[in-house]
C-alpha cells in the first residue's frame, strides 16, 4: 500500500505516478480479471439508495487534499485520490476509462470514509470495495448486424436510436456533465458526447431528417459553453479542461431555427468560445508579430480516461512528466491523437511535442469561425462586432498564408514553434485552408494536387503518409477527414477529384459493411479493410462515420 499512497500523492500535485508506483505483478493483474469477470457474471442490478452523508470526522485523514486543474472542474481522481490511482494501477477493468465513468452509490464522504477504514490492499478487497461503493458501466454492445445486409442507409438509420440519449442530470461525486436535451453518442467506449465528432454526426442527422437532434444537441453546446466558457472535449469532468477542434460555428450552420433571441444567445456563446481560445497559453507570437494559436492544456497529470498508457509512457521514455502530459493532453485535444504530426522526430511518441506546433487546421477552423462571428453580427446590426472579427480573420488569413505554407511541397502545414520552421510531412491538415476558404485559389489548386498525388489511396483519404503504428497515421482515413477534403475540393471548384474521394472512401465503407455489418471509427483505405493503431479496440456503430456516411450517399448516391 505504501506505493499507492505514494503515487497518489505525487499524482494529486501533478507529479510522476510511475516514479513512485510499484508495478503490480502479472499474476494479480490476472486474479484481479478473473474476479472482475466472475462479479459481473454475477452481479444483480441494485438500487441506488442514498446514504447520509458522513461528518467531516468521519473522514479519516488518510486522503490527501487534491489539487484541482486550474480552470477546471473536480474530475475522479480530484475527488478519490489514492481510491482512483489504486484501481487503475490494478487494473482492474481492462479500459482505464470505466472507472473514470463510474457512478458512486453512496456520498463521497461516504466511500473515503470506508477507504480509511478499510484500507483495502489485496486485489479481492480492492474489487469489494469499488463494487460496495461504484457502478461502472460496461461497453454498451452494438445491435447485431442484420445478415441479409439491408441498404447501409437503412443501417445507420436504425442505429440513431441506438446511439441517442435521454438529457443527463449531474450525479454528485460522477463524472457525467448535465446535459438539458437529447443527444447522440459516437458508440461503444464513447458513451457520452463528444465535440468535433458531433459535427459528423450531425450531419448524418439532417440528412436522415433528425433536425429535431440536431436542435436538440445545439442546445446542449450552448449550455456547455455558457457553464465553462468552452466545449469540452467530451462532457465528463476530466474532460473540461481542454476542447477540441472549434467547429460550433458548422454546427450552427446546420440550423434552421429563426429565433432572433436564439441567434443572439448563440452568438454570445460563439465569442465566448472564441475568447477561450484567444487565452494566452493558446495564442502563439509569429516572427513578424502576427498571432496565429495552437492546441494547449493546463493540466500536467495523466489523463484520467487513459491513465494507465499516459503513466506507462512517462516511465518508458523518463521524460520530465508535466510537459509530457500537457503535450498528451493537447494532441488529445486536437482530435488526433496520436500523430506523426505532433512527434519531434516525426515518428515515435515518446518525442510527443504538441504544444510546441502551430497547427493549420486549427488555424483554419479559426478563420472560419471568425468569418462565421462577423456575419452573424452584420445580421444582428452590430457594426462594431463584424468590423472587429472580419479584421481578426483577414489578419489570421495572412498569418497562415505567410507562415503555414510550403510553396515547394505544395502543401499547408504546421509550423514548428521552437526550430521557426514548417515541420516536415504532408497530411490531411493540408485540406482544411480549403475547407474554410481561407486558401487562395492557386493555392488551391496546388494543394488539389497535392492531395491527389500523395494523399489519395485505393480506398480514400490517407491521414499522414508516416507509417507510425498511430492511429491517425497511414493507412488510416478517417471519416471527418474524407469530409473535410471533400467538401474542400468542392469549395475550390475541384468537383470532379472530390467526387471521386467520396466514391473510393464510400466502397471502402460499403465493402467492410457487405463483410461484417460493422460501422468503423476509422478504416485502412490502402487495403480497404478495419483500421488499426491506437489506445483502445477498434469501435464499432460509429456516430461520425453514420454521418459522413449517410451525407456523401445524400449528395453522391451510393458508390459504384
């Protein structure tokens, strides 16, 4: 047990769990398994009963006091401490992620109060405990595939239900975020919502004719933005303190709502999101004074939801763990994570340096957002406002323009912040300065080129062309990413290369379905088959590939 109050200590003031946890012995992690298998087989459905809350004597002063992410909200490990660290180091659910998911049965002060008393340090009387004291969720199984294989928009139609959810009320001592309306879920570990998959997903919505979800997950949105100033990358605790790629201002555009005071509460939430990603960790000083932004985060401790891999990594590579986590963190707020992109040497993880790139999507996506603000204050009659945001995206175009192209590669990319140069290594962030229009049309028209010669494969879109053993690396292609390009393409006047894009990615998805019935999260579009790489199993059921899916059939038909 000393390890573990150990760890629990230097993790709670953001230290290095690895350096001060002992690693526990295959056979345990073996018996832990076996019983956690053994419990659940078992295992009856029980009712929550609330319990008396426990004075504060009653809690023993065997917990540390935590130290919360600034900004932030109190996630797991705030609130159970060494409870949290104890678990996942003996790994007694097979995704670090459960427990981060679990739902305490009793008050907090409660559950430490046992902790204290029982100090429970065999794997058996660790499993007692977590099942006295947690629900922790299962992976919610995808429905069967129908093996007549129906049309595979009737699939994905069948599966919006599957993947909805009724709003969420906050469960104290839970991770869970309120959620005041329906929304959809990207499926299997994903049960909650995400914020750039959701764009996807919408997508797929209105095209099936959901517009009422769609309505329905802006105003969640909204409301995160009005609780935290931000979206989170998910709406769990130990999600808030970092975002994702700012595409709120795409979901509006979805809309078909006419509600003057609607538009204005959904104006002031866009600012608002804006002005977060205008702080200062997040904005980046260019050499001739321009300011362009990258991805950040505050937090130097192991994410809470892959706590397990984060603190393996630091123990294999002896890297200083504050800045290995916020580069974690930050590349998992980017939406790729993980990528050559955000390697210092362009292949392993262990050189993971996020913070220190400049990204062109997310500049991009800026831009747009930008653009997006500025238009919708010239409807409401707000002078000032479109003069002050049309002017930061005409300065942020210039910016990108001057500092995020490679003339000789005919590429946009990402500009490397401590050597003051572009890195190496065409990817699919190429595609997003034609996404938004921020690209000029001969560049345009390079970049379409580019993209065809290089990035294209037999089945759609590569991500990077570095073999890594990363998921957002090749052969992966990605759902989001054939969207982008596509609708980039098109936006350039590329309309034949982009109908072709979507014809390759769509047999690729439609191939795999005849197969297996299965909707990925992301495939391999050299071999036209699963995609692989990553922290976690390939997901199955997938909220944006329905989406992307069900919108390119919408415009293109079905592939031939």
């Amino acid at each position: 047990m000393k390890a573990i109050w150990a760890a629990a200590l230097l993790a709670l003031v953001g230290g290095s769990v690895a350096d001060a946890a002992a690693p526990q012995r295959a056979a345990t992690h073996k018996t832990v398994r076996s019983k956690a298998a053994k419990h659940r087989k078992a295992r009856r459905p029980h009712r929550h009963v609330a319990q008396p809350a426990a004075t504060a004597p009653e809690v023993a002063s065997c917990i540390p006091p935590a130290t919360p992410i600034a900004g932030a909200v109190p996630t797991p490990l705030d609130l159970y401490g060494p409870i949290f660290i104890a678990v996942q180091q003996a790994r007694l659910f097979p995704d670090s992620k459960s427990f981060a998911d679990a739902t305490p049965l009793r008050a907090r002060a409660t559950i430490l109060a046992d902790w204290c008393a029982t100090h429970p340090g065999t794997p058996d009387q660790l499993h007692a405990f977590v099942q006295r004291n947690f629900a922790v969720p299962m992976v919610a199984p995808t429905p069967a595939a129908n093996p007549s294989r129906p049309p595979v928009q009737d699939h994905i139609a069948a599966l919006w239900p599957h993947l909805t959810r009724p709003p969420v009320a906050e469960t104290p001592g839970g991770s869970a975020l309120a959620l005041p309306e329906r929304y959809v879920v990207p499926g299997g570990r994903f049960r909650e919502m995400y914020y750039w998959d959701s764009y996807f997903t919408m997508l797929g919505l209105k095209a099936d004719g959901h517009a009422d979800l769609v309505e329905s997950m802006l105003a969640d949105f909204v409301s995160l933005v009005e609780r935290y100033g931000h979206i989170p990358n998910g709406t769990r605790t130990y999600y808030v303190e970092r975002s994702q790629p700012p595409v709120l201002y795409l979901m509006l555009a979805l809309s078909d709502a006419n509600d003057p005071a609607l538009e204005a509460r959904r104006l002031a939430a866009l600012r608002r999101e804006h002005d977060f990603w205008m702080q200062p960790e997040r904005v980046v000083t260019m050499p001739d004074g321009s300011v362009l932004n990258r991805y950040y985060s505050h937090a130097d401790r192991p994410r809470e939801e892959s706590w397990r891999e984060d603190v393996a990594l630091q123990a294999r590579t002896k890297r200083d763990a504050g800045p290995l986590y916020r580069d974690i963190r930050a590349a998992a707020e980017s939406g790729w994570d993980f990528s050559s992109r955000w390697f210092a040497d362009g292949k392993t993880l262990a050189t993971i340096d996020t913070t220190n790139v400049v990204p062109v999507d997310l500049n991009s996506l800026l831009y747009g957002m930008e653009g997006a603000i500025a238009e919708q204050c010239r409807a409401a009659a707000d002078a000032a406002c479109a003069t002050r945001y049309d002017a930061l995206a005409a300065a942020r175009k210039k910016a990108v323009e001057t500092w995020l192209w490679d003339d000789k590669g005919g590429r946009y990319g990402d500009w490397d912040i401590a050597k003051k140069t572009l890195r190496r290594g065409l990817t699919a962030a190429t595609a997003f300065p034609l996404f938004t229009g921020l690209a000029a049309s001969d560049r345009a028209d390079l970049v379409a080129a580019t993209i065809d010669e290089s990035l294209v494969a037999p089945g759609g879109l590569r991500t990077t062309l570095a073999r890594t053993g990363e998921q957002w690396d090749t052969p992966n292609g990605w759902p989001p990413l054939q969207w982008i390009a596509i609708e980039g393409l098109n936006r350039t006047g590329h309309e034949t290369a982009a109908r072709e894009l979507a014809q390759r990615f769509l047999a690729t998805v439609l191939h795999e379905y005849r197969a297996s019935g299965r909707m990925l999260e992301k495939y391999d579009v050299e071999q036209a088959r699963p995609g692989g790489g990553g922290e976690y199993p390939l997901q199955d059921g997938f909220g944006w590939t329905n989406g992307v899916v069900r919108a390119l059939i919408a415009r293109y038909g079905k592939a031939q």
